[in-house]
C-alpha cells in the first residue's frame, strides 16, 4: 500500500569519515569490551601461547604491567583465567585461599581497584581430568555434587575481590546454587555473568593449550550444547535468568551469531557474547599467510557480533581493536 509518501532511495554518503561515523548504525566502543588473560605462578612469566599467536600466560607482576593497556585504552573489563601449579581429582586451587585467581585479584585491586575483574568459575584449569564437574569412578560428571564446588569457588573469588562471577561450567542448576551461596555470605551485590549457551565448539582448541585444560578421556558434549541446536538456547537460557543470571552469554560468538539476535530480541537482557580462541587464531593465521587484512578483518568480526545484539564482546583482541578504534578518529 502507498503511505502517501514518495519513494526516496537513499543517497550513499559520499563525503567524510565524520559524516560516515555520524551516521553508522552499529558502533563499537572499547568500554564494552572484556579482554581473557590467563593468569600463572611464578615471577617475570610471560610466556607465548603458541596456539595463539600475540597472546601470554602471565604472571601477577608481569600481568599488572600488561593491565596499564586496559585502563590506558579504556577496555570496559577483564576476564581472568587460572593456570595452576597443582592438579588434582577435586581441583582443589581453584577454592584455595591461596590459589592462583584468588592471589591475582587481591593483587590486582591493591594496584588497580577501579578495573572491573571477572572470574571464569568452572573446575576443568584446575582438575587432574580436565572435565569441568566431579567425576564418578566410570568417568561421568556428577552434576550436583559439583554444584558445591562451583559455589565455593565463586564465594573464594567474590571475597578475594572478584566484580562479577561468571560461570562457565553448563552444570544444571549452577546459578540458582551460586547465588544462594554468595548470598548467604553477604555478597548479595555481586552480579553473575551466566555462559548460558555455550557450544561444544570446536573452536576452543586453542584455548584449551593455553591453559592445559583438555579432558583426559571423553568429551564435554553431554553437558555443553550441540551446535545444531537453536531452541536448546532459549531454553537453558531462561532457566539461568530465572535462577538468577544478571548478564547471559552466548559462545562461541562468530558462529552463532544467530543465537546472540534470538536471545536479545526474546529477552532483552545484557548479552555478553564470547568471540573465542579459535575464532582469534584463525584471524592471525590468514593474516600471516597474507589472505586478508587484520585490523579490516577483526572491527568487521566484531561489529557483526555487536550487530547482532551484544551488548558486551569477549575478544583475545580487545586491546587491538580498541587500538584501531582510537587511530580512527
């Protein structure tokens, strides 16, 4: 039906840069990013990921000198790792007073005590099995009896200085007992950044080199997502919300693009989207080999996963691509 009003194509502007940014309908904006660090023992570590070209494990002291970067170019978070010296059956570091997160972030906040600091909680760094719950004597996950060990973690983290939790584990039932543990501790403020759809992905390869996390026997399918599934999505995550998610979170990102428009426009809630190792290693590795241009290639990436409906984008190139946003204007 005519509205009455003639049709106008649209004029493509033409003019500059200002004019362009003005009127662009997707930006980015450093502040909305969270860059991962893996955090390890020891002094002046910084190691090379191979895996991941341009990425470290750090060290406390060397990560404190990486941490001037992110406040210099106003990246909105960090999202830390652990990378322990001891493994066992029950992941014991990962709750330890003195356990590799815990010493980083009491560390940290005495240096730095306005950097917003998130905690991965899941137990697959710090077990001698690799899998991300308590395991049986035939190898399965026992779902429940991990949920206590979730919420120890996460009451470790939250008194050791940790902003927000953010559990990655896709154990059923691990939000509603986190925020009941962190609760009973007095820490009601502390918001939970639920990884409500989290794929069994094939592209977390990298990251599991870089913080030794590979299972030992099996696979993580019977409790992470099959990437076949869309429904699957909106299901798990209204459960997180209604056990008390503050911040939902879709990974891996590039790909499942489609599930990060279906969760903002069925719930409208902050959506944190998790654009992965492997999506960050494959960037590299055609950029290296020449195939295509890095800094185009990456704002593109992330303004397609901003685009889609995330409000916060997890990205190993969160430093350079703020880098690249400030070299634009």
């Amino acid at each position: 039906m005519n509205s009455g009003y003639p049709l106008i194509r649209p004029r493509r502007l033409r003019s500059s840069l200002k004019i362009s940014n003005l009127v662009r309908e997707t930006a980015l904006d450093p502040s909305k990013f969270i860059m991962p660090y893996f955090v390890t023992h020891g002094k002046a570590v910084k190691e090379p990921i191979e895996s991941m070209p341009d990425q470290f494990r750090y060290s406390i002291d060397e990560l404190l000198k990486e941490l001037k970067n992110v406040i210099g170019l106003n990246i909105g978070g960090i999202l830390l790792f652990g990378v322990p010296e001891h493994k066992d059956e029950l992941g014991s570091e990962s709750y330890s007073n003195n356990g590799i997160i815990q010493s980083a972030l009491r560390t940290i906040k005495d240096e730095y005590p306005d950097i917003l600091a998130i905690t991965d909680v899941c137990l697959c760094d710090y077990t001698s099995h690799g899998h991300c719950g308590i395991v049986d004597e035939n190898g399965y996950v026992k779902n429940d009896e991990t949920l206590e060990y979730l919420a120890k973690i996460s009451v470790s983290y939250a008194k050791a200085g940790a902003d927000i939790i953010a559990p990655s584990d896709m154990m059923d039932g691990r939000v509603k007992r986190i925020r009941e543990a962190l609760d009973d501790e007095g820490l009601v403020n502390i918001p939970i950044m639920a990884y409500s759809s989290k794929y069994a992905s094939s592209f977390y390869e990298p990251f599991r080199d870089a913080a030794d996390c590979s299972p030992k026997f099996g696979n993580r399918k019977s409790y992470q997502m099959d990437p076949s599934n869309s429904d699957e999505a909106i299901l798990e995550t209204a459960l997180d919300l209604d056990e008390g998610a503050d911040i939902i979170m879709v990974k891996p990102a590039l790909s499942y693009l489609d599930i990060i428009y279906r969760l903002k426009l069925t719930f409208k809630r902050p959506l944190a989207a998790y654009n992965v190792s492997g999506e960050y290693s494959m960037i590299k590795a055609a950029a290296k080999l020449g195939y295509l241009k890095e800094e185009t290639a990456v704002l593109e990436m992330l303004a397609s996963v901003k685009r889609a409906g995330a409000d916060i984008i997890i990205s190993y190139y969160s430093l350079y691509a703020a880098g690249l946003l400030g070299a634009r204007f």
